[in-house]
C-alpha cells in the first residue's frame, strides 16, 4: 500500500499572544463576578508587576539568554491581559451599578423605558407564564415614578408574555412599560423588565435587517413542502432559526451532542466561506481576490443571519482560519485567534462568561491545535487522508468543548464524537444549499424549492443520526456540573494529552479508558440497581415541575405529567426501562406538567392520553392533542368518580368535583386528583391542586379514599395547602417534586416542618434526584436513584 509520506510534524504554534487573551478573558470573568473593587486592585498590581517586568527585560537586551527572555516577554503579555482585561470590565461594571437605574431595580419601580433590541427575542419555559420571551435591548432612557427621564446607556433584560414582543428585530427602537428588578449578576445587565403589555414601536428596522427578514423568510416557504423534521431543521443549520424545529430532534440533538448544528455558529461562516475560497481557488483568483469575495460572502451570511452580537461573534471566530489560509500564512491562524479574544473581550466583557463565546473559541483552537497533528499521526500510521482528516476534526472539536459542556449539563456523552464524524458530509452540503435557496427564494421561488428539497435529503441524515444516536443505551455518562466539573474533565483532558504525547503511555491510557469505558457501561447496564425491586411509585427529577410513573409490568407504566422538558422525562422513562407508556394522564395543561410532552413519545409506545375537564392554557392543551396525534394514542376525558384500570394499577378520580372559579389559579384549582392503587399501597396524586380544591375534594370525597400511604405534595410543595386535607391523607411518604433553585419559594418550609412533625418521611427531586416508595417484605420503604432503599419512620 502507497502511503503519501507525511514530513514530520507541523511546526510549533505560536503562542505569543495566547497569554494575553487567556489573562484577559479569566480577569474579565472573575470581574464579572466579583464586581468593581476588587479589579482595581488587581489593575493596580498588575500595572507595577507588568513595568517591573519590562523594565528587567530591556536591562538584558542584548545579553544571554533567548530563553528567559522569550519566557520574560510571555510574563509581560500576561500582565498587559490582566491590566487591560481589568480596566475594561471594571468601567462597564461602574456603569452599570450607576446608582439611578440600580436604585430602581432594588425597588422594583414602574417605569417606561426607551432602548433598542439587541438580540432576537427568544421563548423561554416557565411554570406559571406559557409563551414567555426573553429579549436583550440597551437601555436610552428611563422615566420613573416621579415622572423624570433619566439619559442611560445600560443593559437590560425583558421578560414579556405579550404576542406583540414576537417578531422584533435587532435594532429596533422602541418603547415599553413594565417594572424593574434586580438582575441575577455575572453579566452586564443592570435591571430587568418585566414588561406588562406590547411595546410601542419606533421607526423602522435598519434595510438590513429588512433583507435578512426577506431571505429568511423566503427559506422558510421554500422548506414548508418538506417534511416536519428535516423541513423544521434545515432552517436552523443555515440561520439559526428552529421556529420548525420538532421538540423531539432537538432533544435528540442535545441528547448527541449536535446540538450546535441548531445555531449559527463559526462552522457555518466557514463553511459558507470555504466554498466561495474554493470556488476562487478553482477560478485561478489571486490571494487579494480571493480574500475580497470570502468578506464579501462573509458580509452577506451575517445579514441573512442578522448581525446580532453571537452571529458577529460566530463570525468571528470562524473567519480567523479561512482568513490566514487565504493569506497563505497558516500559523497565523492561532495568534489571529489570540488577538481576536482580546479585542471581543476588551469591547464586551460579558462575553468572558458566555458559554456559546468559550465553545466558539475552543473549538477554533481545537482545530488549529489539535487537528493538523492528529490528521498527520494518523496518516503516518497509514489511514488515507481524507478519512483522517475527518477523523481528527470532530474528535478535536469535541475534545476542546468537552470541560464546557460537561460543565453546562453534568454529563458526558459518549456518542458525540461518533454522531458528529458520521454529520460531518452532510453539514456543509445542507449549509450551502440551504444558503443558495434562501438566496434564490426572493427572485425565483421555484428554484429555491427545488434546491431546498435536494438539502433536505443531508438534513435528513441528520435526523436520523441524532434519532438513533440518543436511542442508544448508556449514550451519556454522569459527570459534576458547574465550573469545578468543567475544571476536573479539563484537567484530565491536558493530563491525557501530554501523557499520550509517549508511546508506552499512549498504550496504557487506551487500554484503562477502554476498560474503564467497558466496565461502566457494564455496570450501568447490567447492575445499576435502578428502579429497585418492588418499587410502586416514582418522582422524576425533571426540575420545576411534575412527572410520576407507576409501573404496570416490566417495560410498562402509567405517567402522570411530563414536566416542562421533553428531555428530562425521556431520561427518568429510560432509566426505569419503561418502552410503554400504558397510559399517560394530564393533570392540568401548564407547561411544567405538559412541556416535556414530545419526550414521552421519543421512542415509545403510548396507548391512551387521559386529559381534565378544564382546558386551561389552551397553549398546553394544543401541544398534548398534538402529540397525542402525532403518536396515535387515544384521548380520553377524566370525569370525577371514573375508575380506570391499567393491568395491576387502579386510578380513582377524586377531583374535580365540580368546576371551580374565581380562585386563586383556576387551572391549577381544575386539576385532577387522582388515587392510585399499586401492588396494596396507595398514592394520592392531587396535581396542582391548591386550597380551595383540595377543600372541595376533602367535602366530597369519603375518608377512607383520601386516606394515602403515599402522597405527592400538590403544587410543589407550595404554601397553599388545607390543613384538613393534609390531616385526612396521613401520608407515610411524601414525595415533592420541585426545580433547584426556583424562584417561587417550593417548597415551604413551614408545610415541611409540619409533615416532618406528624411522622411522614419527606423526599425532594431537587435535592433527592429520582426518588421512589418501594413495598417490601416489612412494610412500605424508600429510595433514590443510587441510595438503597430505607425504612421510612412508622406514621
């Protein structure tokens, strides 16, 4: 076999300007958390070790010693990083703790502010507001209670329900009434708005954003004849828009780890301005004409895609390769990356703690690091050089992303790497048709329908990675989240590749990770120990909201709810092994019961959907009849006093007794009460039912069918909650199922205290995980996922 010779490895990068940008960007993250004073401090000193240090080199110049000198000069561009980092962060810091706007905030003051959209408004889920928006604008001016306009130019976040907040462009000017809050920090943002009805536009968006909203839209025509997954995809790759986008692929995106093929990122810059640099390379054009078509080419993704600060940012970060290739100067690459997160973060230091900022300029640098010496070693070793070159890719990408993602989710995936280099064919070709029709729909829409149908067959093939991918068992590994998570997988990420760097080490750290690879999937395939035996009821951890399966036989379960993520409820059913749900029950139509809908369907079989008498929010309604269309599961009405049998599960509908109005929550006061007998224990599942339901079953229920062994807090654990009520239950175990760190004070502590007092054993999601009530031998137990099972105290 001919192996094209390799000459040695690449030369060695160039790491000049690397100091300054990681010095700026850490001193600009821990600003942002620190606050102003502290980086004064640090300024300071940086100032005076930085001048001492320049002061000692150009004592030696001329004098011995290359080395210290070249080692001298990195300690000098590190201090420059801190110092420049720390002036830049502390000045937007002052600005933004300026006492007007800050002193509103801490009063939650009404206001009507003037301020201009920064980004798209984005929906974000919340338990109690369906068809909430989060837009980011720039404050201009601010009128408060006593009437006097205020000039600023600080950040502020929206949070806005109204259908007029839908639509707005980066850009737009406009005005808006609603009342401050304080910010969650870690970022620039001086206040929140919590607007209370549409905003009041001003001018028009700029003819930018108006040809971006054309194009877009002429894309979104061309792909409406497709079908619904790859039709819903195709505008995410090119634009980043996933208005389409089935919830199920993208859980199965994020379940693969492809989930940055939704958004626009630096791979789609360069691949958009990869194929017009070969198309100018194919034409014989010289390096300046080139470089003038890829900026062109460049300008023009980023208005089909909206200037908004992540695409110019994605911007960025993808142009810095192509840009030094061009140039025919590739070690440049690196130190143009170096210099671009200087300035990025220099003129906005709150990109230092955006996680989409640190995974663009880690996956750049794991291409221009770790790639080309991965290509090269695996085409010594005779792999041919297009397979290695699609080896190396993805695996350094991933590699360099890895601590970042492991951090955000607390997981590690196992099949990333192997769906993305099974992607990798099919993203640049569905990227540059997809462009080609949105370019095309304007002038001939014919056209573009037909180029939009020939992408849709490589968007197609990444449906059907992603589906298949998060089907596979043990995809993802457990692994802490957060910054100590993120700094524990990056460790041991640098400490394998310098040890790999050694052949015999190389050996011996393939065949640990292997046998550690095999021995926990093994593990926790074959002896996870989860659900134990016997068990009659589970919790799922799915954060702010519910999700309770009883099981009917192996493989087999009743769900109650399905939380507010389609992912989180997929993962609870798959750790419990359950390929069928036999029937899943809707206890009200709030998203925190609803919105995790589409992940029950993922993969499994569901037979019948039982729905409440009330079909408030008519949002959360729609979403269920959907799904439960789409599956081809039956839908059935509860009526109080129902039985419905499910093989060795019994569920009597307690509630509602009768329509309840003008209460508190209406569609939580409708919920479904429900009492389920499972294997001789049983639960009571009161949904979200507050005060004046529970009020109204407790009159009309008879004691011995409220009486429970096992009870799910309705309303997690809220405060509103009859005492009468409570005391007819007489649960042994409680089980609550709460988000971490939710903003409505669940659970309370005084119905803790007082459930803890009369003997009942209290289990959390929140801080618990899964938990579940299993019937044993001597009685009723308890356990969550990795604790053994224990007795609860007799009540």
């Amino acid at each position: 076999m001919n192996v094209p010779p390799v000459v040695g490895d690449p030369p060695p990068p160039d790491l000049r300007l690397a100091g300054l940008a990681v010095a700026a960007w850490l001193t600009a993250l821990a600003g942002l958390h620190l606050g102003p004073r502290p980086l004064l401090l640090v300024a300071g000193a940086a100032a005076v070790s930085t001048a001492l240090s320049t002061l000692h080199l150009l004592g030696r110049l001329g004098r011995p010693g290359t080395l210290a000198r070249r080692f001298g000069w990195i300690v000098v561009a590190v201090g420059l990083g801190v110092l420049c980092g720390a002036a830049a962060t502390s000045a937007r810091l002052v600005v933004r703790d300026a006492p007007p706007v800050r002193t509103l905030a801490e009063e939650r003051a009404p206001v009507t502010a003037d301020l201009v959209v920064r980004d798209d408004p984005r929906p974000i889920r919340s338990a109690g507001r369906p068809g909430m928006l989060l837009v980011s604008g720039q404050l201009t001016r601010l009128t408060g209670p006593d009437g006097q306009p205020l000039r600023v130019s600080v950040r502020v976040l929206v949070l806005a329900t109204d259908p007029g907040w839908r639509g707005l462009l980066p850009g737009q000017r406009l005005t808006a009434e609603g009342r401050l809050g304080v910010p969650r920090g870690g970022d620039l943002t001086a206040a929140v708005l919590a607007a209370t009805g549409p905003p009041e536009r001003r001018g028009t968006p700029s003819w930018a954003q108006r040809v971006a909203g054309t194009l877009r839209a002429g894309l979104q025509r061309a792909c409406a004849p497709l079908p619904d997954d790859p039709g819903g995809l195709l505008p995410g790759l090119v634009v980043g828009d996933t208005s389409r986008l089935p919830p199920a692929v993208e859980e199965d995106f994020r379940a693969t780890g492809m989930t940055h093929l939704n958004a626009v990122s630096g791979s789609n810059v360069a691949i958009v301005v990869g194929a017009v640099l070969l198309l100018a390379r194919w034409a014989r054009a010289g390096p300046l004409l080139a470089g003038v078509l890829c900026g062109v080419a460049l300008v023009g993704f980023v208005i089909l895609v909206r200037p908004s600060p992540s695409v110019v940012r994605a911007a960025t970060m993808g142009a810095i390769g192509l840009a030094a290739l061009a140039a025919g100067r590739s070690r440049a690459a690196l130190p143009a990356l170096a210099a671009a997160v200087t300035v990025l973060v220099l003129v906005d230091p709150e990109l230092a703690g955006d996680a989409g900022f640190a995974l663009s300029v880690l996956a750049t640098g794991g291409l221009l690091l770790l790639a080309p010496r991965w290509r090269d070693g695996l085409r010594r070793r005779g792999v041919p050089a297009g397979l290695a070159e699609a080896l190396a890719v993805p695996a350094a990408a991933q590699v360099a992303c890895g601590p970042v993602v492991a951090g955000i989710s607390g997981t590690v995936s196992l099949v990333a790497v192997p769906a993305n280099l099974l992607a990798v064919p099919a993203i640049a070709p569905a990227t540059v048709l997809g462009v080609t029709a949105a370019v095309l729909s304007p002038v001939w829409p014919a056209g573009a329908g037909f180029v939009a149908w020939l992408a849709s067959w490589p968007a197609w093939w990444l449906v059907v990675i992603a589906r298949h991918g998060a089907r596979l068992p043990a995809g993802t590994l457990a692994w802490p989240g957060g910054a100590w998570g993120a700094l524990l997988l990056a460790g041991l990420t640098v400490a394998l590749l310098v040890a790999a760097r050694r052949p015999l080490v190389r050996r011996l750290v393939a065949v640990v990770a292997v046998a550690a690879l095999v021995g926990a999937l093994g593990v926790r395939l074959v002896a996870s120990g989860w659900p134990p035996p016997g068990w009659v009821v589970v919790a799922c951890a799915v954060g702010q909201g519910d999700a309770l399966v009883l099981p009917v036989a192996p493989g087999r379960a009743v769900l109650v709810d399905t939380g507010p993520e389609p992912g989180a409820v997929d993962a609870c059913l798959r750790r419990l092994g359950i390929r069928e749900v036999s029937l899943l029950v809707v206890s009200h139509f709030h998203l925190d019961h609803v919105g995790g809908v589409a992940g029950v369907f993922r993969g499994r079989r569901v037979a019948a959907v039982l729905t409440p008498p009330s079909t408030e929010p008519a949002s959360g309604r729609a979403a269920v009849r959907a799904a439960a269309t789409g599956g081809r599961a039956t839908m059935r009405d509860a009526t109080a006093g129902a039985r419905h049998r499910v093989g060795g599960v019994e569920l009597l509908v307690l509630g509602p007794p009768y329509p309840l109005s003008g209460t508190r929550s209406d569609p939580n006061n409708n919920s479904l009460v429900l009492r389920a007998t499972v294997a001789g224990v049983s639960v009571l599942l009161p949904g979200d039912a507050e005060t004046e339901e529970q009020h109204a079953v407790l009159a009309r229920t008879p004691p011995d069918q409220l009486r429970a062994d096992v009870l799910k807090i309705a309303h997690h654990g809220s405060a509103y909650q009859d005492e009468g009520f409570l005391v007819a239950v007489r649960p042994a175990v409680a089980l609550v199922p709460v988000g971490t760190g939710n903003t409505y004070g669940h659970p309370n502590p005084a119905l803790l205290a007082r459930l803890s007092r009369n003997g009942t054993r209290v289990l959390r999601t929140d801080t618990d995980g899964d938990v579940t009530a299993v019937r044993t031998t001597d009685g009723l137990a308890v356990a969550r996922r990795g604790v053994p099972p224990g007795r609860p105290p007799p009540g």
